[in-house]
C-alpha cells in the first residue's frame, strides 16, 4: 500500500523522505513543551490535557453490513465495552467557555487478535502483539486537520512556542492554517452532543476512509449565562445522571483521491461527493463516571490511533507522524509520573 515515490500519484500514500526526522523532531519539541509547562507537577499530555470526563460505554457493530463495510473489526455483529474520554484540545487547561476543539476518544475492550500497536515498536515482541485486547479511535470536533501535513504541523507548534514574533510570521503566510483553525475553534454546550470526527483517513481493507461519531440528540444544552469553569463536564453529569446516550459511528469512502487526499488531512472530504455510513452504535450508559478513581484512570490511560487492526490501519503523513510521538509522549508522560503503562480489560479502575 505504501509509496515512497513521491511522483506516484495513484498510491495511497506518499512519504517524503525527511518525514522520520520531522516526527522525531516534533516529538522531542512536544516533549519539551510538555515540560515546560508543567514544572513540578505531574506531566500531562501536551493537548486534550483537560478531561471532562471518563465513562462506560458499549460499542455495538450492526448486523448485515455491506461487504464493503464488514471488513476487520466491522466482519461480524459484535458489542464490545469501551471507556471513552472526553476532552478539550488546547495544551493549557483553559475555562471550557473558551472556543477550542473537542475530543472524544474510545478504547474498545475484549477485542483479540492482532494490532499494529505496540507490536510495530522495538522492543515488543509477537506475545505483546497477539495479547493486546484493545483497540482505539480516536475523534476531535472537526472534520478538518488544521495543517496539511507534519511539516507544516511541526512548523506550527515552532511558531506557538517561540514568542509573538514566529507566531506573526507563521500565520501571515499560511491562510489556510487560520481558515481552519477559525472554523474548529468553537464554543459548546454538551460534549455529549457533539459530532466527532477522525479528520486523518485509515484503511478500510484496501480503501482509504474517514470516521465520523454523530449524537442522537433530543434537545440541545445550552450554554449557560453564568458558565462555570468546568461547565462541559457538569452537563455531561447532569445528562448521564438522567438518561443513557447515543452515537451512530460511520465511516466515509474516499471517491476520489485528487478531491479527497490522503496525504492533506486539511482539506475537506465533501459529503455529498460520498456520504457517512453506520457501521457501530456506541451507548454510553446512565451512570456516575464523577470519582478521583474514574478520573485517574481517565489521566493514566493512552490512546493511540494504531492501536487497531491491521485492516484500520492510519493512513497519511500526520497518522504517521503520529505513531512516533504518541508513543514517545505516552512513554515519558507514564515514566515521569511513576504510573503503569497498561491497558485495561474491564470496567475498573
């Protein structure tokens, strides 16, 4: 699947040939960064730092998929548990009343068989692959990515570190960066009633698709006069405290490579070209997720785009960038807080 001639327009993937040494370079700026703005405290992730909260969940496949679509974990009607953590993006944990992008990742238990992660990294070896029994996906409130590549990534997070001046000029040449920024940047009522997105393609078999999370919404929370700092999380306690929630999670094909790129997860793929199709429920039960337990677990866990199958398996220059500083964040992260680096196989913490 993979190219590494540039010119080979046909492939799916086309991997410039400095792309090692830019992740290895945002990993270790990340991890600075990271550093820096936590001194004397515990480590947190250098974005979705901010956790709403942490909750129960199952994942439910549908019965009867199309073939195109029963394809790895979608092969057969299956319901999983999930924990799945709810988030804001920005690197500084800010009053959720701020416009920011929202994340919601999910980690699905109980799934054998084997992943591109951790047996992919040195060190693990085929036992560590095949008793892997976890399998994430990971969303943020936007359909876009905000630059169109690691590079341009990097050279962001260059700019938002170094002071006003590389952030000037940064911005007064990539347009693009702020159009999507100004259009992810939002202010919400309800994590619970958000639409959620991949933004980076993935395999589905031998196509290139993207993941969508879309609420079944009753009625829309809004957002309070007087909002408190953590309103975010206080109306998903009020919501699951009431009733039980749920999300289609769909998936779209990619109908053309020229309009729908793989290698620039900034641009959009348009819906009415190719629209999303369900492949799972997810059910968040009614529930109190609110304990420092629950909340702890929440910190601790990690969540890696190629935890999945090789089926699933990310496609594109920031997906693969990704598997590089994720696990080099995780790592540290785990090792300067003295906390286990483990996986979970049920509800508990």
């Amino acid at each position: 699947m993979q190219s590494t001639n540039n010119k080979d327009k046909n492939s799916l993937e086309q991997i410039p040939a400095n792309e090692e040494k830019i992740a290895d370079a945002l990993g270790e700026r990340l991890k600075a960064k990271i550093i820096r703005d936590n001194a004397g405290k515990a480590m947190r992730r250098d974005a979705h730092p901010k956790m709403h909260g942490l909750v129960k969940a199952s994942f439910t496949i549908e019965p009867n998929l199309s073939d195109e679509l029963s394809i790895g974990l979608f092969s057969k009607p299956k319901s999983y548990s999930a924990w799945i953590r709810f988030s804001n993006q920005d690197g500084t944990i800010n009053p959720d009343i701020q416009r920011d992008i929202r994340g919601m990742a999910i980690k699905l238990m109980g799934v054998p068989g084997e992943k591109l992660f951790p047996g992919e990294n040195e060190g693990a070896d085929k036992k560590d692959v095949q008793e892997e029994t976890t399998h994430d996906f990971i969303t943020i409130s936007t359909p876009i990515f905000v630059t169109k590549d690691a590079e341009e990534f990097d050279d962001l997070i260059k700019a938002l570190v170094n002071g006003t001046k590389q952030k000037i000029k940064f911005f007064s040449t990539h347009w693009r960066v702020i159009l999507n920024l100004s259009k992810a940047m939002k202010k919400f009522a309800n994590p619970l009633q958000i639409r959620y997105f991949s933004c980076t393609p993935y395999l589905l078999g031998d196509q290139a698709i993207k993941y969508s999370v879309i609420p079944h919404i009753k009625a829309f929370d809004n957002i309070p006069s007087n909002a408190d700092d953590n309103f975010l999380r206080e109306s998903m306690i009020r919501q699951l405290d009431q009733e039980e929630v749920l999300f289609d999670f769909c998936v779209q094909f990619q109908k053309d490579a020229t309009q729908m790129p793989v290698e620039d997860p900034g641009k959009l793929w348009d819906e009415s070209v190719s629209p999303f199709h369900k492949v799972a429920t997810i059910r968040i039960f009614r529930q109190s997720f609110s304990t420092p337990k629950q909340d702890e677990l929440g910190e601790n866990l990690s969540f890696n785009p190629w935890r999945v199958f090789p089926e699933h398996r990310p496609l594109g220059g920031v997906n693969r960038t990704r598997k590089v500083v994720y696990d080099l964040i995780s790592s540290f992260r785990h090792k300067e807080n003295n906390q286990e680096q483990r996986e979970p196989t049920k509800f508990e913490c």
